[in-house]
C-alpha cells in the first residue's frame, strides 16, 4: 500500500472515530439540556442549592 | 433417439442440468447450512431463510432470477434483479427496514441516562480497527470501509453503505454481519470476562427515573436534527428510525406505527433476503475474499466489545455512580441481543443485578453511533 493510502486511511480512521465520538456527545448533552428544559430531570445538588440561596 | 424428436432435444439441453458445476454443489451447501440454522438453532431465521433461499435460486444454472433475460433484442431484469436494483441499489430497503426499527425502539433508557451515548461512540472502535485490517489484507480503501461497518452490527446500516461503496461485497459483507450477530451470546461473553473483574461485573446500577411522553416525542426531533445537521449522508437511515420513532411514541398515528412495525417491516424483510441471498453466485462467492471478509468480521464484533467493556471502566473512573461495565458491550447495536448478554452475564456474577433496561440504552445508542459512522466513511470516501 502507497503512502498516499495509509495517509487517506489515517485520516479516515481518526477523523471517522472522532466525528462519531463528538456527535454522540452533542446528542447526548442536546438530550441532557432537552430533559432539564422539559422539567423532567432535576437540576443537580449544587445547582439546586445554588438555586435556593439566590432565592432566599 | 432423442434426435428424431428435435422439440424434446431441445428441452433436455434447456435444464439447468446440463450446466451444473461442483461450485453451484457448493453453494447449495451453503444455502442449506443458513436454512438449517435459521430453522433448526433459531439463528436471526426472519433473515437467514430468505438468504439461504435466495443463494438456492441464485445457483440454479439457467434460472432467470438474477441478472438480465434477452428477448427479441432487449434486455429484460430477472424477478430478484428488480429487488436488488430498486430495493437495495438504490438503498431503499435499509431506510424502510430503519423506520421499522424506529418504530419498534423505545428511546427511553438512553434519554433516562444518555452518558450511555458515549459507550455507543466506543463501541464503534471494531468498525475503524477492521477497516485498517481490511487495508492491509488487500482490499480498496472504500471495500475496507464497508468491510469495517460489519463491527457496528447493525445489519441494514452494513447494507447501505456495502451497496453505495463496495456493491460486489454485499453478499458476503451481510451474511458475515447477520451471521456475527446471531452469535453475539457466543462472541461476546469471554471478551466481558476477560477485560472485567468479579467485583466489576457485580455492580448494581440504580433504577433508571421515569421519562415523561413528552421527552419521547421531543427525542426523535432532537434527534434528526441534530445527527442529521452533523452528518448530512446519515440522514436517510436517522430520518426514517426517527420518523418511525416519532409514530409510535406520539401516540396519535397508531396505525402508522402498527404497519411501520409489522407490515411494512415483513416485507421488505422478505426483499432484503431474497435480494441479499441471490448476489452470492458460485462465481463471485467462491472466493478467498468472503473469507477474508468472514476473519475481519469477528475482529470488527470483539473489538467493538472491548470498546464498549473499556470505556464503560474509563468513564467509572469519573462517575460518582458507578456503571457496570458489562452494559458497555451492547453497544455494538444487535439489539436487543447484546443487551441480553449483558444481562445473562451480569447475573452470572450476581443473580440479584438486573442490567437489562440500563443495556438497553447503549444499544439504542450503538445503532445511532453505527449510522453516524457510515454517514462519515461516506462523506470521507465518496
């Protein structure tokens, strides 16, 4: 195999493997935003508390 | 004698007889190993009669069922060349097969804990390592890249990417991808045991929390926009499992739903098959290729394994609760297979843990992360 190959395959293998990983991860914080807008997940501990001093 | 009677002559040097080979034997053979497995072991048999059906037919010499008919000068498709050429040619079987799938799939243990989208992602890890491997066996950069969606196990994405990039390898590329996945039970749980330890597969996750119908309907929204902004050549697969999605959880198109996941879905099955089956002729199957394509198959399954087993104990090293690592391994999609075995094997360490429904989640996730990988192998190599 020429190195023009190997160069194209390297390029797929770690432009593929990362492009799967970031879009995987934006649908995951695009589902993680959408459950906390729904009001169906509960905003964490910290947040929570957060949310209570500013409140009073 | 027989030449006082031309008519008759005729017939008898017109049966497939006459042109019968030791590599249509072979291939007989083949097609009643996938019959036999499909009926008398239970392996994926809604695919693996109408295959092994297919690959009887399409070794029958003379028999007008793949290829063209010539009759008074023009050339007429064979009855299994229409499916093959309008169903899978052009993709449309895949997409159809996916709004099935979609309409089948509940979303919910991935929207209750979508950190699982990330064992999905690592999953994928067979799908690029067999793409290398198939390079350095010999094959052409696109051949490799369809040889390497095998690892995502999800059959009608193989089929896809296999017709657009690599159509002489379809045959073989999904019989080897069905094939692996009805073996997932044996494939996968030494590849679990192996890179876990007891106290590993002993951990007890917590009980997922409700998700509201409204967060269903909004998903597969969500979901096609934001898959198929990012990867545009995904959007045919995304857009039709979300589509079918989209009918079952809005609950107002019942009807849609029923025939996306039923009628719809058995008939382009019986398509597929038949279509599938009748390209894996004597001539181009009895190759050393579809053996290399059977070898790289099994590295693409283990390694996605190990993928999805090693990422679920990187991202405990982060998480304040724990994942048990064996749900990693459904991340290879063969859904819901890959999540039984998560739970038969979890189990195995502790009759009490019940990974099922948390494995559910990365192998929803595995299907989304295996259509986003042929979406990008087809933007690169196209």
């Amino acid at each position: 195999m020429n190195d023009a190959i190997w160069s194209q395959a390297l390029m797929v293998f770690v432009g593929g493997f990362t492009g799967v990983f970031l879009s995987l991860v934006l649908l995951m914080l695009s589902v993680m935003a959408m459950s906390i807008f729904t009001g169906n997940k509960k905003p964490t501990a910290k947040t929570a508390r957060k949310e209570d001093q500013a409140n009073g | 004698m027989v030449e006082n009677f031309p008519m008759l002559n005729q017939v008898i040097v017109n049966t497939g007889f006459f042109y019968l080979q030791i590599g249509h034997l072979v291939m007989w053979l083949v097609s009643f190993l996938f019959i036999y497995l499909a009926i008398k072991k239970g392996f994926e048999p809604l695919l693996l009669v109408p295959i092994g059906f297919g690959i009887l037919l399409a070794n029958l010499p003379l028999a007008p069922i793949m290829g063209f008919s010539h009759h008074g000068g023009e050339a007429h498709r064979n009855l299994i060349q229409w499916f093959y050429d309008y169903g899978v040619a052009n993709e449309l079987i895949p997409c159809l097969i996916f709004m099935g799938v979609g309409a089948l799939t509940d979303f919910g243990p991935m929207i209750a804990n979508p950190k699982v989208l990330i064992l999905g992602a690592a999953a994928q890890l067979g799908v690029y390592i067999s793409f290398f491997s198939a390079l350095l066996f010999g094959f052409s950069i696109k051949e490799a890249a369809s040889i390497g969606i095998i690892g995502g196990a999800d059959g009608p994405t193989c089929i896809y990417l296999t017709a657009i990039l690599a159509p002489h390898l379809l045959g073989a590329n999904a019989l080897a991808a069905y094939s692996y996945m009805a073996m997932v039970p044996l494939i996968q749980p030494p590849i679990m045991r192996l890179l876990t330890t007891e106290a590993e597969r002993k951990i007890k996750m917590k009980q997922m929390r409700a998700v509201s119908k409204r967060e269903k309907i909004i998903f597969p929204l969500l979901g096609t926009v934001v898959i198929c902004l990012l990867v545009p050549p995904a959007a045919p697969l995304m857009g039709m499992m979300f589509l079918g999605n989209l009918f079952r959880e809005s609950g107002v198109v019942q009807r849609l739903s029923h025939a996306a996941q039923n009628e719809l879905l058995n008939i382009v099955t019986i398509f597929l098959g038949l279509s599938v089956g009748a390209t894996m002729n004597a001539e181009s199957f009895l190759k050393p290729q579809p053996i290399f394509i059977f070898i790289l198959g099994i590295v693409a399954f283990s390694m996605s394994t190990a993928g999805g087993v090693l990422m679920a104990k990187l991202m405990n090293l982060f998480l304040k609760e724990k994942i048990n690592p064996l749900i990693g391994s459904a991340g290879v999609s063969a859904v819901p297979m890959a999540a039984r075995v998560s739970q038969v094997e979890g189990q195995k360490a502790d009759k009490h843990n019940f990974l099922l429904m948390h494995a559910m989640g990365p192998n929803v996730a595995g299907v989304i992360g295996t259509a986003v990988a042929a979406g990008l192998f087809l933007i690169m190599l196209r």
